[in-house]
C-alpha cells in the first residue's frame, strides 16, 4: 500500500489505526488518504506520489524501531547483580584457599574450607527466589486474560506509577452506539416514530453510524417498512422514500435548511440547531432527520465506554498515588467528554504518533514509570517507548500487538489493576525469598570462615536454602 492524493470521487475513510478518530473521515477532491485504511462505499481514484517506503505505516514502523532500540535492555533486578556476586564468590573462593595456605596452613584443610566456601555462598538460592514467583504470576495473569511476554515484563508492572491510556479501542469499544433519540418539539414525532423512520432509511448503508442506527432499532424490537429509491453521498447522509415521504438522515451541516425567518420550518431549524450543539457540546457524534426538507428530529451517537472503565481508572489512581492520563488523536471535544465520564482530567487530545511517543517520554523525564495500553498502528511507537507497553488483544492491530509488553486477550480493562497487584505480590515474595535466600548464606560462610563447617553439612545447607 501507499499514500496517496484524491483525484476524483468521494468517499468515508475509516483512518482510526493511524488517526485514533472512531468514525470514518468524509474524503473528496484534493484530499490525501493513507496506506492502511478502509474505505467506505465510495469510488476514489488516488494518484501516489510517495514510495511505499514513505507512507505514514512505514514511518511509524521506523518510530518504534527507533524507540526500541533506544529504550534501555531491561532486565531482571537478580540479573543486575548475578554477575557481580558470581565474580565475586570465585575471587573469594581463591582467597579462602591461598591465603591460608600462603600462611602456612596445611593444603586439605584450606581446600576443604575453599570448596566448602563456594558452595555455601554459590548463587543458586538467590536466583531461584526470583524466578518461580514470576512465572507463577505470568500464569496467574493468564488465566485472567493478561498475556505477560516475560518476567522482566511481570517485574517491571509493580513498579509503574502512571498510567497513559489511549482512547478509541482502548478505554471504548471503537464503535458507536446510539445514545439519544430527540424528536423536535412541536412535530407531534414520538421517539419510536423518529427511530423507524431513521432506521429504515439508514438500513442500506454501510456506514458505521447507520449500523448503529439499526442496531438500536433491531434491539429495541422496530419493524423497519419498505424503502424506495435509496442514494447515499459521501460526508453527507442518506435519503430514501419511506411510506411516499423523503426521509434524509444525515450531517447537520449539510442537511439543515437555512431558516427563514417567520416560516413554521424555522422554529424546527433552530430546534435541531440547539439539540445538536448539546449532542456535541457532550462529545456525541449527532445526525439529523428531515421528512419532507423539514427537520423532525436529532439522534446521538457516541462511541461506548468499555465495561468497567470508569472503576478501573480509579483503581489505578489509588494503586499508582497519580490519576491515569488520556493520549489521542481523537478531537478535543471528544476526548474531554470522555475523561470527565472515566474520571481522567488530564486529556491530552490532536496527538500524532510522535506527539505520543513525545507525551511518554516528558513523563518519563520526571521520574515517573508509564504503563501505555493502546490499540492502534498510531499507539506502536509510544508502546515501544513507554516502561511497559500494554496492548488491547482483539481491537489490537497487528504493529501494537507485536510492540506491546503484554496483550489483554479478552480486552477487560478490569485486568489492568489485577496483573499491576500480582506484580507487586510477586515481588514482596522474590524480596521474602532473597531474604531468606541471603540469611542461610550469611549463617553458612560465617561458619565456614570462623568455625568449622563440614562439607557434607555445607552441602546439606545449601541444598536446603534453595
């Protein structure tokens, strides 16, 4: 695929994995689409005049590329000092031996302490407390619908302290849902009326607003009637006669009529005018019903809240000290509607990828540890660059899901504080382990080194600790 210009025909662009907007974008004449998007029922001829090494996929791909590769190894907090306490065990080991010998103690007693010695203070306990409460943990997390790509990922989880969340597919389901049915005053259109009418009109449509139309008619048990002579324009809506009467469904910009001043349709014009400005001053997506060029209705539409969302941002406010933050490429409106229903003030709206990836790294710059979840081709790089990387395992797009730390298989955000919580009590059990792990060698060389310590009792010990 590859980017390109609109050299004539219209069409809706579904760009949600690139822009992070939930509805398809109207596109026309002159307008740019990108590599990786659906069209809707348009016809579009595009001229590319950019080499698919260029498109806006491949440069994001380039980001997390480089993200990655600047983002530090991470490792296993036992794994920083193996190394060193391995050296240093040897190089005490030689020290046990020679210098006694070198002061004139006889050879098999100065060995026999030195082997004793090197078992005694030998790792093995050490790196066996970490990992089995780690992989017990990833397990755990799996049977709850986490996939945990490794122990340094299960490690790193306890010690997040904020949250970044993106928004459409991440903290919503990525489709919308009828929300509100408004007949204007004065019409005599009762709501279900004013649902028939819209549904029916809207039922040869593809788009997805027009999907979400009928099904909250279908849900709600309407009987759709016969359509006639349907047509569709992009960016518009739809007209169709129901019952020998024009209905038309559609944008508010396009389909209300100016009004005329001392007409009857000009108290319906600013009825519908004043219902959709409240539809969007709430972050709905609104669209307008006409039957016969007079406006009769208004319906909302929003993108849905995922189950649980609004617990489990306050959940993770209490479990990291720091409210969570929204990241999107979704408009501000939206987004801040969004927030106040999660319980997120901090919205950071209009963002591009780099624009994420730049959002990460400040936050990181101020001593915070960020967990990122998203969904989206858009959300790659900022999961590459963030401590941990969490991705939305059924709206997840194939670039996030490979990016990401960990995958939430069944999309449950409730799971974000359960694995978050398992972290934390695998890690008080690695430090009980290590400290367990630290006194039997503590006590074991004390008595090889000062007293006398058996080999076969050193052994025993040993093999006892781990």
């Amino acid at each position: 695929g590859a980017d390109g210009q609109i050299l004539s025909g219209a069409s809706d662009v579904d760009q949600a994995s690139i822009t992070g907007e939930p509805l398809p974008v109207a596109k026309a004449t002159g307008d740019e689409v990108f590599a990786g998007t659906l069209n809707g029922t348009g016809v579009l001829r595009i001229r590319v005049d950019r080499a698919a090494s260029d498109t806006v996929v491949a440069r994001i791909v380039a980001m997390v590329e480089e993200a990655s590769a600047t983002k530090a190894k991470a490792q296993l907090f036992i794994e920083k000092i193996e190394q060193y306490y391995s050296v240093g065990v040897v190089a005490a080991t030689l020290a046990v031996f020679f210098v006694p010998f070198a002061l004139g103690a006889a050879l098999q007693p100065s060995l026999l302490r030195a082997m004793t010695f090197m078992i005694v203070a030998s790792p093995c306990a050490v790196v066996l407390a970490t990992m089995p409460p780690l992989l017990a943990a990833m397990a755990n997390a799996g049977r709850h619908g986490v996939l945990v790509k490794s122990a340094v990922v299960m490690e790193q989880l306890g010690s997040v302290t904020t949250v970044a969340f993106d928004k459409t597919g991440t903290l919503t389901e990525g489709a919308p849902r009828l929300s509100d049915v408004r007949p204007t005053a004065g019409t005599d259109m009762t709501e279900e009326e004013l649902l028939t009418l819209a549904a029916a009109a809207e039922h040869p449509s593809g788009h997805p607003l027009a999907g979400a139309v009928v099904a909250a008619a279908t849900t709600r048990g309407v009987q759709l009637p016969r359509v006639e002579e349907f047509g569709s324009a992009p960016g518009r809506g739809v007209r169709a006669i129901v019952g020998g009467r024009e209905i038309q469904v559609g944008s508010p910009t396009h389909l209300l009529p100016p009004s005329s001043p001392g007409s009857s349709q000009d108290h319906a014009v600013a009825q519908s005018v004043s219902v959709v400005s409240e539809m969007e001053a709430a972050g709905k997506t609104a669209v307008v019903v006409l039957v016969d060029d007079v406006p009769v209705g208004a319906l909302g539409l929003q993108d849905e809240l995922r189950a649980g969302g609004r617990d489990t941002v306050d959940e993770l406010t209490t479990m990291t000290g720091t409210a969570p933050i929204l990241l999107t490429g979704d408009n501000h409106r939206a987004a801040t509607a969004l927030g106040e229903r999660v319980g997120i003030t901090d919205v950071r709206a209009g963002l591009l990828p780099q624009d994420k990836v730049t959002a990460v790294r400040e936050l990181e710059s101020m001593g915070h540890r960020v967990l990122l979840v998203g969904d989206g081709v858009n959300d790659a790089p900022a999961l590459a660059a963030a401590h941990t990387g969490i991705a939305m395992g059924r709206a997840g797009s194939d670039l996030a899901l490979e990016t990401a730390d960990a995958v939430i298989v069944r999309d449950e955000l409730a799971t974000l504080p359960n694995v978050i919580a398992l972290s934390r009590r695998a890690r008080r059990i690695v430090i009980a382990n290590l400290a367990i792990a630290a006194t039997f060698i503590t006590v074991l060389v004390l008595w090889d080194l000062f007293g006398h310590l058996p080999l076969p009792l050193g052994v025993a010990g040993h093999e006892g600790s781990t």
